[in-house]
C-alpha cells in the first residue's frame, strides 16, 4: 500500500518500518484568526530545532508515520513538515480541506462545489499552494510578497498532501459545509485519498457520512473525529461511538478515552468488536509546535494595555501506544487501520 509523505510516496513494506503506531494531530499550527496575524511574525528557529528534537526521540521509539491534521490557513506549514521528516525519518503526511471561522477561507465560501474539489485534488496531484494563513517554516504568510516567496519555494520542492480534513459546523450542515463535505468525496474518490471530518455534533456527523458517500465517496476512505475542547471530560460516548460506525466510516477516538471506551463497547456489543477495532484510529499526543499570543511588557512589568506578539512554544510528548495505553496486538492493529486507510491504493468507493 502506498502512502503520500511529504517527502514521497512511500510503502510501509515490513514490521520493522511500520513500527507499532501511527500518530494523528497537529505537529505545528497556528489557530489565530487570519486577520490578526501581522507580516513580519518571527521564525521561531528555537522552537523548530525543539520539535525536530522531540520528532527524533520519537522516531526512536518507534514512531514510523504521523498525520498533521493541520488544514489550510491555520499555520500549515508544509516546508517545515518537510524539514521535520527529512530530519527523523518519519514519513509525514500533510493536509489539505478547510477549517471554520475564524481561520476558514474567503474561497470557501465563494467557490463551487467543483473548483473546492479541484483545489484539493490539485494539492494532492501536485503540491500544496500556500494561502493566506499558511506558515513558510514559522513565519505568517499575510501579504502577497510572503505568499510568493513561500510559493517560490514550495516550486523548488514540491510538497503534495495526502490527506483531506475538514472541520463542519452543527446539523443541519450549512451551504458551505454540504460544499465541503461534497467537494471532498469529489477528491477523494479522484485520488483515493482520505477525508477527516471534524465536527462535535453526533447529528453532523451522520448528515456529513451521508453526504460525503451520495457525492460518491467511500466510506472506507472516511473518518469521523469529534472536535472536543481540552476541559470537556469525554471524548466520545459509547451510544456516540456506534452511531458513528453505524454509518460505516471510521471514527477517530482521543487516546486518552479509548481503554475505557473499549471496556463499555465490549460489555454493550461483545460480538462486534472485532469490526469496531478494525475501523478506530487514535489521536495521539505528539511533540506539538503552537503560535500563542504573548504581550510585550514594558519596564513597569503591566502587560496591560500594551500589545501582543505571537510566541511560539512545543508542547506535547510522544508515548508508544504498545507501552503506554494498548497491547501490542491492539497497537498493530491501529497501524493496519491507518495504513488502509490513507493509502492511495483504492479510490474505488465500492471496494
């Protein structure tokens, strides 16, 4: 099975190299709304060398493959993702889709459901165009002068995604997010990549499966993560969690929740866990590179009043599924999840 990295299309062809996990996340974003960012924000070259680092350790672990979830314009920065895999050896994927406000873009709402898919399939075929919102290895890309030095690089070294994520509002799903969820079955069926769709709301989900699969999507190629904040208790409730498989799509489930959300599934539906585990990936806690808003202090040391500049710090460790959460042979499993699930080898919506 072939995957698309942001390096090249690679195949995970033994034990060794698929190691015993797959990680799912952010690795570096910036979710400050668009218009608020200003030209000139810093390469934050501290913070890079600290998530190359935590990348390497990883690597060391066991850590063979990782997704960044991180749509277009909320920091993705597909250059430093190269970097990142270039300096560990794990095979990185990249996304394209779109997010909410305050960082979804102009063109989503303005575009037809046919040029959204183009777009995406073009960032998959050839290579991410970097957009308003976008990073260039740190630094905001909001003036057209960034943009083109950004995509004059991205020319030099092609980066293609090979993932799709969009993140929808509540049901009933809204004009542009019926757009999104059709132009990414438009796409993935074109190139037999993967759609991550994002939401909290169990009603959107079932409305974004069945939209998703009548524009001829697979459900194969599908996945349903739930967007919950880091205060909320739970990720996803077992009657949530069947509703969700019901629909025949994966589900992504908070690593955190899922041992005890295997212990209530096999107590309610014994008999279909086999099915259960083999559609479940895990968002994991990886090395996490954010842009947070820091104020400048003058030397009365009062912040208040006085400006902000972004900041940018690594949160976030890596654990090995196998030693930390799962058995080995639920964390093997997890990786022939992912593997069948992002590869490019079917693009066929009936396979």
């Amino acid at each position: 099975m072939t995957i698309r990295t942001v390096l090249s299309d690679r195949t995970f062809a033994t034990a060794a190299s698929r190691g015993n996990v797959a990680a799912w996340g952010h690795i570096a974003s910036d979710w400050r709304p668009i218009g608020g960012r200003i030209s000139g924000d810093h390469a934050p070259a501290l913070a890079h060398a600290q998530l190359i680092d935590g990348y390497r350790d990883a690597a060391a672990r066991g850590l063979t493959l990782a997704i960044d979830l991180t749509p277009p314009g909320a920091g993705r920065d597909a250059l430093l993702m190269r970097r990142v895999a270039d300096a560990s050896g794990i095979g990185l994927i990249v996304a394209t889709g779109a997010h909410v406000d305050p960082v979804r873009l102009a063109r989503v709402e303005t575009r037809s459901v046919e040029a959204l898919a183009e777009w995406f399939a073009f960032e998959i075929s050839t290579g991410v165009m970097p957009i308003a919102g976008d990073s260039h290895e740190g630094i905001s890309l909001v003036t057209d002068n960034a943009i083109g030095r950004a995509t004059d690089a991205l020319n030099i070294s092609p980066v293609r995604a090979g993932i799709i994520r969009i993140t929808v509002g509540d049901a009933p799903l809204s004009a542009t997010d019926r757009k999104l969820v059709e132009a990414a079955a438009i796409a993935s069926a074109a190139t037999g990549t993967a759609t991550v769709i994002v939401t909290n709301s169990p009603d959107a989900f079932v409305a974004a499966a069945r939209r998703f699969t009548g524009a001829g999507g697979s459900t194969r190629k599908l996945i349903l993560a739930r967007a919950v904040p880091p205060d909320v208790p739970a990720a996803i409730t077992t009657a949530e969690a069947l509703r969700l498989l019901d629909t025949g799509a994966n589900i992504a489930v908070d690593a955190r929740y899922w041992p005890q959300l295997l212990v209530s599934l096999a107590n309610e539906v014994p008999g279909r866990m086999g099915s259960i585990r083999s559609h479940t990936i895990l968002l994991q806690t990886v090395p996490t590179l954010q842009v947070s808003h820091k104020p400048i202090v003058d030397d009365d040391d009062d912040a208040v009043g006085d400006p902000e500049v972004p900041s940018t710090m690594v949160t976030g460790t890596f654990e090995p599924l196998a030693t930390n959460i799962l058995d080995e042979r639920i964390a093997r499993q997890l990786w022939v999840n992912t593997e069948r699930i992002v590869s490019l080898d079917s693009a066929d919506p009936t396979a």
